[in-house]
C-alpha cells in the first residue's frame, strides 16, 4: 500500500499532511506527485473529487519549500472560478502550514490595491483567475519571470469559459524553461493542441473513465413537463433520503426563481450564480457546506470549484446542453468512493440531448418513476397561426403551472429542527 511518504513527500510537507488527518494518497495522487517531483511536465486527467488538487499542490509545496526564495512568485496556478482558485489557495495553506510559504489568490469582484500590496510584500505561490491575473499584468503589479512551476486547472472548462487567449498571453509571460502541469476533466482538441504549445513531453495521467459520472454514483432520468419540474423537485426532495443537493438550472434567472419557490416550499435553499456579488457566492457556499442551507441552486459556471463533502444528490433541473457538462455536474456528488445520486429532469426538447449524453458515456440511463407521480407528459400544444394570435396578451400574465399549492413539503432537516 502506497504512503504519501513512499511518494517522495518529506519533511514539513509531509507533517503538513498528517496535520490535516490525511493517511493514504488517492490514485491521482499516487500516479501524479512522483512525476511532478522529478520535474517533469505532466497532463493529468481526472474526475473532480479524485484529490487532483492535492496531487499538484504537494509537489509544489516540497520544490518550494525546498528552494531559493525570492519576491517574485515561483508558482502560478491559474483556475477558471473565484471558487476554485480559493480552494486551491485553502490547500496551500493548509498542507504549507509548516513550510512557511505564503501564498495569494487573485481574482475579480473584490479590492485589487489590497491584492498589489500583498504582491509588493513577495509571495511565493500566486493562485489567479485569468482575467484579474491580466489586469495584475497590465498594471505591472505582478512580474511572472520567476514563475518555475506553472499549473492550469480545469484547464477544459477554461476554454468553455473564453480564456483561450488569455491563458496563451499568461504562458508568455512566464521563463519558457519552467515545469508546467496542466489538469483537466475532459481532454477536448482545444486543450490538446494546448498541451503541445506549452509543454514539453508531458507524461499524460488519467485516473478513472473521463467519460462517465464515478461508479459510485447511480444515474437516473425524469421524464416531466417544463410546468411540473417543481412538483417533481419538491417530491423528490420530500421522498428520496437528501442530505446536501445541489441543483442546476440553465438560467441565472431560473435558479434565482426555484431557490424562491423552494424557500416558499419550506426548503432552506439559497442560490449561486454569476450575478452574485463575491461575498454573496461566498456566503452561500460557506452556508451550504457548514448545513444552513439543504440546497444550493447553481448555474454551469458558478458551479465550477464548489469542494463539499457529502453531496448525496445533483438534480439537473435543467438537463445540460451537452455531455461534458453532465459529466461536471454529476461530478459534484460519488466523490471519495461515497455513494451518491444523480438525476436528470427530461422534457420533450430534451430527449435528443440525453441520447447525446448515454452515446458519450456508453450507457442506457435508468429511467425513474416515482409513486403517487404522474410523469406522463402532454401532447405538444398546436401552435397558432398568425391570424389567430390574440392581438395583445399585455396584461396577461401566462400560467406555467408552477403556482399551483402543495401540500406544504418540509425538508427532513427542518423537520427535525422544530
């Protein structure tokens, strides 16, 4: 059995792990930290939740800690959400504990002058989202030439996000002789062609089937209309054994109205998506991970970095627009081995993107009926010509169904708080 010691760790690297009650390395780790100590370029592609961070954050720590300080950051770690880039800068600092190294996290929606100063000071690690790291740039408040090891995380939904450029401009403004490690979900043509312009024989990694959700995690569709989506929510949130769910909507809107409607529902719910101010997401997620809230309601985007144990479900509210996103979204619970759900609503419009999704990861997904549910969806309503379109609907306001009464749903947890 493999130790984090036989990986190579040593000294306050290693008493950084222990202090953080960790035993045994995961498999990424035990693939990913030997050839990250030997200098190596690496491409490392795995799951979320396989302790990816941990399989790049340790290495670096020890080459640091291990080396010539100086003001300049040797470290840059660039990550495409708020979210993530803290939880990236939470590891550094929880298994450098003993190392002395300082480390930042840059990223937008907060001070940038307090950002400059703590810059001017000297860090040695710097953990940034591309477009705070550029205006650092620009500003000349950050000087990258010292950079020895450069990592990209979830460098594939970098790309999705637009960062293309932006991450080609950061890597130029690094010494081209540097070690870079690079980690992603999926492996999409973008990234590969990537991997060949920035790195230098790579050793490739992959833990796990980059293609499918975690064995532990059962997968399953609901087939409902659009205007039933929150009965069936609620049901399900009522029936099923839930501890901390996660729901994704399309919509920044959308997420905003079903936390609404759920909180009208006598669920603790609480909303995240880019509309939110940084201390909002901030508070919300801290609220989800400490039990205030039993579910959080997330766009595709605001999703990305969420690290919370225990999810028991991802309810896709709104199937995603493509398998890669599936693959992301029910990548949040089955984490570490746990067991974990997730479920899929399925309208109409949706039917050709879960044939999409089953091809991509070479599975049927169960299909999932609940009792005391009628699942049966309507016959698509004819469309009316133009001559026989009501002149004006102003003053209107259509029903979607959705304002119909419950019968008063209460979740678990809050039934045993009263």
């Amino acid at each position: 059995m493999q130790t984090f010691k036989s990986l190579g760790l040593t000294g306050e690297t290693l008493k950084g792990i222990l202090d953080a009650g960790y035993e045994s390395p995961t498999p990424i780790q035990v693939k990913a930290i030997p050839v990250a100590l030997q200098g190596k370029d690496l491409i490392g592609c795995a799951q979320t939740g396989t302790g990816k961070t941990a399989a790049f954050v340790l290495p670096t720590i020890q080459q640091l800690a291990a080396g010539k300080r100086s003001r300049n950051p040797r470290s840059l770690v660039v990550a495409p959400t708020r979210e993530l880039a803290l939880q990236v800068e939470t590891a550094l600092k929880k298994y450098g504990k003993f190392t002395g190294l300082k480390s930042l996290a840059v990223f937008g929606g907060v001070s940038i002058h307090k950002q400059q100063q703590v810059l001017r000071r000297g860090v040695d690690v710097v953990v940034a989202t591309p477009g705070r790291l550029l205006d650092l740039m620009n500003r000349r408040s950050i000087d990258l030439s010292e950079v020895q090891i450069l990592i990209l995380d979830e460098a594939d939904r970098m790309f999705d996000m637009g960062f293309i450029n932006d991450i080609k401009e950061i890597v130029r403004a690094t010494p081209k002789k540097r070690q870079t490690l690079l980690f992603s979900a999926t492996m999409p043509k973008a990234v590969q062609a990537l991997t060949r312009s920035i790195q230098y024989k790579p050793v490739f990694i992959e833990v796990g089937n980059r293609t499918n959700p975690a064995d532990s995690v059962t997968q399953r569709v609901c087939r409902v209309d659009q205007s039933a989506k929150m009965e069936l929510l609620c049901h399900i949130l009522s029936t099923e054994d839930t501890d901390n769910v996660i729901v994704f909507s399309r919509t920044k809107h959308r997420a905003d109205k079903i936390t609404r409607q759920l909180d009208r529902m006598g669920f603790a719910a609480t909303a995240m998506h880019s509309n939110k101010t940084q201390h909002q997401r901030q508070r919300a997620l801290e609220g989800f991970r400490r039990g205030k809230f039993d579910v959080l309601v997330a766009t595709d985007i605001a999703a990305r970095g969420i690290d919370v144990d225990g999810i028991s479900h991802v309810i896709n509210y709104d199937a995603p627009g493509n398998p890669e996103d599936y693959i992301h979204r029910i990548g949040r619970t089955g984490r570490a081995n746990e067991v974990g759900s997730g479920i899929t609503f399925v309208t109409r419009d949706d039917e050709r993107g879960l044939l999409e999704i089953e091809q991509h990861t070479g599975a049927e997904i169960e299909v999932l009926e609940y009792d005391g549910f009628n699942h049966t969806m309507r016959p698509e309503r004819p469309r009316p010509t133009r001559s026989s379109r009501p002149k004006s609907s102003r003053g209107k306001r259509p029903s979607n169904g959705s304002n119909r009464k419950s019968g008063g749903y209460k979740s678990r947890r809050n039934a045993r708080r009263k």
